[in-house]
C-alpha cells in the first residue's frame, strides 16, 4: 500500500498545468516580396524589406501531459522597425527610399513590420529528471503581419505608402534547455525559428506607378529567456 501512494503522488508531480513568460531577442529574415502589378520592363516588383533586429516577448500557458510531453498555447510579439527596402539596381525602380531625401541620395523608409503569432506547441522533454533539462518541439497557429510603409520610389519623386496587416498559417520549429530553480519553477533558454504562408499587404502610389499588392512569407529566429512556473506541485 505504501510503495502504491508513493507511486501515485511521484505521478501526480509529473503533470499538470503551467503558466510561463518569455523575453529576448529576435531578427526577422528579409521579406521578399512580389507586387501583383507589373513594373514598365514587364516584370512584377521584387522588393525587399530589410528589418532592424528589436526584443520579442511571449506568454505561455501549457500541460504536461507526462514526464517527457508538454502541450501548451503560445502567445508572442516580434516588433521591427524597416532598415532598408531595394530592389535589383538593373530595375527601373531600384529601391524604396526615405522621402525627405533627394535623388540620388536613398535614405531608409519610414515604416516597421510587426507580427503577432498564436501557436500550439508540442514540447518533449529529453532529460525531465535531470536539473538541467534539453527539450525540442514544434508548433502550428498562425501570423499576424502588420506593414508600415512611407518612403519614395527611387530614382522617382513619386512616393509609396502601405498601412495593411494579414493573417496566415504558420508553424515553428523549437530548441532550448531547462534549469530547475525549484520544484515548481523553470528557467526555460529557447530558440524559435518561425514561417508562415504568404501575407499580402496593398501599397498607394502617389503617380503613375502602382505595385499594387505585395506578398512574401514572414520568417524570424529568437531566443528567449523565461521563467516557468508549475501551478500544482
């Protein structure tokens, strides 16, 4: 009877429900875009947005479904300002550049692309009894891309603006290693790389020049340092 209540209560440790928050560090790959509308050599816009790198942060809720899997709801914010947008230098229109200035000079663009992301993630826990415990995982959800755009159509004095948002399916790759603090405390060290489908974002042309629609998949990688924290002993 003593070795069955041993047992029980050992298991009973080994599940249940956890809350966690995340702070870090995240560089957003360059989105690579296609306009919808053709440029004047025939041939769809290809911009490409470069990103400033900036913090990130997510908020955890999950439940350990054994020792080795956990199952959990991600929340997460990936703010970044816009750094550079260019195109081929062979192209008509070879960039989009800060509209304060004057050709050929080509500033950096106002603007930023932020996301937001929802996931589902399925964690496995390599080493649970161990203080020092690796974990690898993936996660499904989706993104919500927002673009802001004010820049000018470089070598023209024609202007381009955009202020759209989209939400698509993305999914995630996950690394990291767990230190126990306590019996119900974690501190989690994690590395996300993320993607998603497509996010159409619609641009304004001041003149004659309209790109009209532009697509291109978001991609970030982070790292994140986290407290988890375990809501039954």
């Amino acid at each position: 009877m003593t070795t069955v209540m041993v047992a029980t209560g050992a298991a009973a440790q080994d599940t249940g429900w956890y809350g966690a928050l995340d702070l870090g560090y995240h560089r957003t790959e360059v989105l690579r875009t296609h306009s919808a509308a053709l440029e004047s050599d025939g041939q769809p816009y290809n911009f490409h947005f470069g990103h400033t790198d900036s913090w990130t942060g997510f908020a955890r809720v999950g439940y350990k479904l054994s020792p080795n899997l956990r199952l959990e709801l991600e929340g997460g914010y990936r703010p970044g300002n816009l750094s550079n947008v260019y195109d081929s230098a062979a192209r008509p229109v070879t960039a989009i550049c800060n509209n304060s200035t004057v050709s050929p000079a080509c500033g950096t663009p106002n603007g930023s692309l932020h996301a937001w992301t929802l996931m589902g993630n399925l964690l496995v826990d390599l080493m649970p009894d161990g203080q020092i415990d690796p974990f690898i995982g993936g996660g499904l959800g989706v993104a919500r891309t927002s673009l802001s755009l004010n820049g000018r159509l470089q070598p023209t004095a024609q202007t381009l603006t955009s202020d759209d948002a989209d939400t698509k399916f993305a999914w995630q790759g996950i690394v990291g290693v767990s230190v126990k603090a306590n019996e119900r405390l974690n501190v989690d060290v994690t590395y996300r790389y993320i993607g998603s489908q497509r996010s159409n974002f619609a641009t304004v042309g001041s003149g004659a020049l309209q790109p009209g629609v532009i697509d291109g998949p978001y991609k970030d990688q982070s790292i994140t340092i986290g407290l988890r924290y375990a809501l039954s002993a």
